[in-house]
C-alpha cells in the first residue's frame, strides 16, 4: 500500500487529513461542536482503535481518548501488554454530539446515528489507507456498527478475531487488515455498577488483540 504523500511513515499524525477534516461540514455536528477531533497516534500503524465519538474533553482539547474514558483505555491496554503508544486512535463520528439538559450546563453525551456515521465514514476510509493497520478494535456498539452494520451486537461479538468486512469498493482502505476485535467502550467501565469485573472483561478483550498482533492466533 503506497501511504498518503502527505503522511510520511512514523508521522504522529496526518496534516493532510487533519487540515481537511477541520472543515467537515458533512453533517450538521460541526455547528455545536468546539472543533472537529481527528484521529492521532502512529502512521503506519499495526493497531487502529476506533471509538464511537469525541466526548467532552476530547472535543474541547481536540484529541481523542484524553478523558476518563481515555484513561481507562490507556491502562487496560498496557495491562493486556500493548503500548497505546505504538497505536492510532480515532472515533467513527469526529464531532461532539451531546444534549443539554433544561437548567443544567454540564453537556450530556448522546449517541450518533446513521446520518452522521455516514457521513463520517469517507474520513475513516481515509484514515484506514493511510494507517494500513494489520488489526482494528471496535470500542462498543457504535464503533462495532460502523463497521459491521446495525445488526452488530458487541456483547455477543466481543472478545473474538472477527473476519475483516471489506469496507471500501475499491479495496484500498482494507488493503492488508486481517481482522477486527471488538469489545466495550472504555467509558462503560465506569458506568458499571461492578467497575473491577468490567474492567478486567476490556482488558481480556484486549489479550486477544495483542495475542494476534503476536502471531499466537491465526485468522
């Protein structure tokens, strides 16, 4: 796979895409939201994760995964031995999608739908070209649906190498991808009633990831 002219191998993130998606005005999320968060991390990459969508601090800092959630994510992944630091990170809707309640300031997350994953999509196909990742984890339904369709249901899929579902006509975005794993979004950990036991369920998830990237699992 050729990469992206503008996204030389080791690059942290890609200045072409990003500079393009800044201006997205696919759907109508960019209008509320602070800026667009695009993804980041290494280029190639051999592990992409992807999420469902930018959450409150993401959306203010502009990066992905720096909340709570993004901690969550960060441990859980060196607890099943992988470094996040050698991943790329991204959301399938780059936008801030959230609801504020009568009398209230703080911004409440609400879940993306077909509309806007569609319109997201073209960046995720990019960003798979220029990532040529060798495995993609599906971080809860959303991300599980934007891949697999709605039928996707990630807590009878999750914790298995999943066939890869060849999402781009041309065959370039899916180019070397030997798989999917899905699992739970980082930020249902902490809206579990037993924290601990959904915790260590991500981090088995994620043992499975590591376990194929190690050549221990065939596809």
């Amino acid at each position: 796979m050729t990469p992206h002219p503008s996204c030389p191998a080791g690059a942290r993130a890609c200045p072409g895409l990003r500079t393009a998606a800044a201006d997205c005005r696919g759907c109508p999320l960019y209008a509320n939201a602070t800026q667009t968060v695009f993804g980041e991390g290494d280029v190639p990459a051999r592990l992409l994760l992807l999420g469902e969508q930018p959450g409150d601090q993401e959306d203010r800092q502009g990066r992905p995964f720096v909340g709570p959630a993004g901690k969550v994510l960060t441990r859980a992944l060196s607890d099943a031995g992988i470094d996040r630091r050698q991943t790329y990170t991204t959301n399938a809707v780059k936008h801030f999608k959230f609801t504020i309640p009568e009398g209230r300031k703080r911004r409440i997350h609400k879940s993306p739908d077909l509309r806007e994953l569609t319109a997201c999509r073209p960046w995720l196909l990019a960003e798979l070209r220029v990532v040529a990742p060798e495995l993609v984890v599906a971080l809860g339904a959303t991300a599980g649906k934007a891949l697999l369709g709605s039928t996707f249901r990630v807590t009878q899929q999750r914790g298995a190498l999943l066939p890869w579902p060849k999402l781009d006509e041309n065959g370039e975005a899916d180019e070397g991808i030997r798989g999917l794993v899905a699992t739970i979004h980082p930020s249902a950990v902490l809206r579990a009633d037993d924290r601990e036991s959904a915790y260590q369920g991500l981090v088995s998830d994620l043992r499975v990831v590591a376990e194929v990237l190690d050549g221990q699992r065939g596809t």
